[in-house]
C-alpha cells in the first residue's frame, strides 16, 4: 500500500532525482538545499522549529511494500519577511482614450510587488511519472495530506494559504514570459533564477521595474502564459478551486503562472479534519468510506487513504488491520481523520 509520511535524511536523492524532473522553486534540484529543508522539516515535525520564516513540512509517499519513494509534497509556514519578501506581479488593467480621436483602448498592465508577512505556501508536489493517472490518485493524495496536517496543527500556519502554480515551459525547462521579460532585467536563465530565489528574493526588488509594465510591449507567446497554468498543472488548478482557491490578479514574476489564494478556515478539508479514537480493526467490507487516517508516533508523522467505519458515538474511527499496521498505531491511539468519501462498495481504494 501506499504510506505518506514525513521526509527522511535517506530520502535525499531520491529526492534530488524527483526535482531534477520539474523546476520547483521550493524543491530545487541542488543537493545542499534538499538536505537542509529535510532538517528543518525534521525539527518542524518534532515541533522544536517554531520559526514560521525557517520552518517547512516535508512529505513523502512510500510504497510500504518495497520501500519506493514516489513522491513528495511541502508546506511552507510562512513565506515573506522583511529581509526575504515574497514578490509578484499584479495584473492590472489601464484604459486610455484620446478624446480628438473619439476611440481609446484598454491595456492589461504588470505591476511589482511584494508580501514581508505571510500567508503559509501548499507546494513542492511531485509524482513520480510511471505513477501519475494512478486509479488511487496518489497525485490528489500528497496533494490533500497537507491540508490535513494543517487542520491537525492549525497554530502552526497563518490565516491565508497561497498556492503559486507552475506555468508551461518549454521541453528545454525555459519560459517565454521570462525569456521575454524577466530576462531584459535580470541576466540569468530560467533555472538559474528560479535557483538564486530559494535563497534571496532580494534581487527580484532591485533589478525589476517598480512602474507599469504594459504586457502590449511582449510578443504573443509571452502574454499568452499570463496567470495560465501548463497542461500537466490543470488538474492540480482545478481541485484547488474546487477546494475554494481563487485567482486574484497575482502572478509568478519568473514564469506568469498564477498564485491562488484562500482562508485557510475557509478550506473545506481543513476545516473538517479532527482527531478520533481508533477501534479495534474493521474488515475491507465493513468499511463505509474513504478517509485520510494518521497517526503522530514515535517514527514521526505517518498517513493512509483508507476505507474506513466510523463510530455510532461518532468519536471511533474503525479501519483495517493492514493499515493500521502501516501507520504504527493500535486501538485507542489518537489518529488524524479526513472523511474523503462516503458509501461505497466497501472495498477499500488502496492499490497494491
């Protein structure tokens, strides 16, 4: 089956493998910066980090049969402080009109700017190609893990949660939007940029305009990734807006993807997401749902989507045997619970 669980020092290259496969700002391919995030996110774990600027979640989803890492997802506490804020550009619109002409035109405009306080990030979410179109959707698994530790440790993050979304890039891991724009300003690649931001935003401030930029000025290629998602970041787009992720005219200086927004109380997962008691074991066909499970242990922080019973007195949570296994904990531990789904054949989705 497949176990979500916190990173660990020995996932080191293979997450290193997993990001030299997309270009994540928050999962960089550079060895350095992958092991220090799986400290930190270690310490956060443990609780010991309480810095929400240095602070990060790590996961990572196992194949408990073989050991395989297949996939990895983060939060980011807080992103943007006074000495590393977090910058966009905001899209605007200008309307001019010349009045001896009788006729005037309306011009979408980009204009820079920058958050020193917050909100908490929901990114860094890798699936390793052979696994993407898994009938259990382990891409929406890793995906929604995140919203359930942060309904499980809701002191730990701020009051808004920001998701940046990955434009398209070309199959050379370059973007026209920054070939075209950010590049006039800022002579590195793409990836050379996107590298230099994990460690200082600083320079976005200093070499970028602070006027309105008029997007007429950009070639069609460009202005057409304006708060535009690639093709293989859709459905990821589509199930944060049906959590309740909206666009608000912010996009990603270095590549114009969008960033969506929202409270995090207002997120359906996170706000439902509570602590039972669990049972004793239930079978696959006792099960009347689907739920996230979790349980907090002496091998740390550890997850499963399984069918799931829930208590007549609605404070039990009854799952199989096999997976209670899986996440180290037995009858009368405190568990994590997301409902998911309910009804069903009974038979648990989880796929071997």
């Amino acid at each position: 089956m497949y176990v979500i669980r916190q990173a660990r020092p020995d996932d080191a290259s293979i997450l290193l493998k997993l990001a030299r496969m997309v270009h994540f700002i928050n999962l960089p391919a550079d060895p350095e910066i992958i092991a220090d995030k799986i400290r930190r996110s270690i310490a956060s774990f443990e609780g010991s980090l309480t810095d929400l600027t240095r602070a990060v979640y790590m996961f990572a989803m196992e194949d408990d049969t073989t050991g395989n890492l297949l996939g990895t997802s983060q939060i980011i506490p807080q992103i943007g402080t006074p000495e590393a804020p977090n910058t966009y550009f905001e899209v605007r619109s200008r309307t001019m009109y010349a009045d001896d002409l009788q006729q005037g035109m309306t011009h979408t405009t980009l204009k820079l700017g920058s958050i020193t306080d917050g909100p908490t990030e929901v990114g860094g979410l890798i699936l390793a190609p052979s696994y993407r179109g898994h009938p259990a959707k382990l891409g929406k698994i890793l995906s929604l893990i995140r919203f359930h530790y942060i309904g499980l440790h809701r002191d730990r993050f701020r009051d808004e949660l920001l998701a940046e979304m990955m434009a398209r890039l070309t199959p050379e891991g370059t973007n026209a939007f920054w070939e075209h724009l950010g590049r006039r300003f800022i002579n590195l690649t793409y990836t050379e940029a996107d590298r230099l931001s994990t460690r200082s935003k600083a320079f976005i401030l200093k070499l970028m305009p602070h006027e309105e930029i008029y997007v007429t000025i950009l070639p069609p290629e460009a202005r057409m990734l304006i708060g535009k998602v690639g093709k293989d970041t859709e459905p990821a787009k589509a199930m944060l807006e049906r959590m309740g992720f909206e666009y608000r005219d912010h996009i990603d200086p270095f590549d114009g993807g969008p960033h969506l927004h929202a409270k995090t109380d207002s997120v359906t997962i996170v706000r439902d997401t509570k602590r039972l008691k669990l049972g004793e074991p239930c079978t696959r066909a006792q099960a009347e749902g689907e739920a996230l499970v979790s349980f907090e242990g002496e091998e740390g922080f550890r997850a499963v989507s399984t069918g799931v019973r829930v208590g007549r007195d609605g404070k039990t949570v009854h799952l199989p045997r096999e997976e209670m296994k899986a996440i180290h904990a037995r009858p009368g531990d405190r568990v994590g619970f997301t409902l998911l789904s309910k009804g069903g054949s009974g038979k648990s989705k989880r796929a071997k």
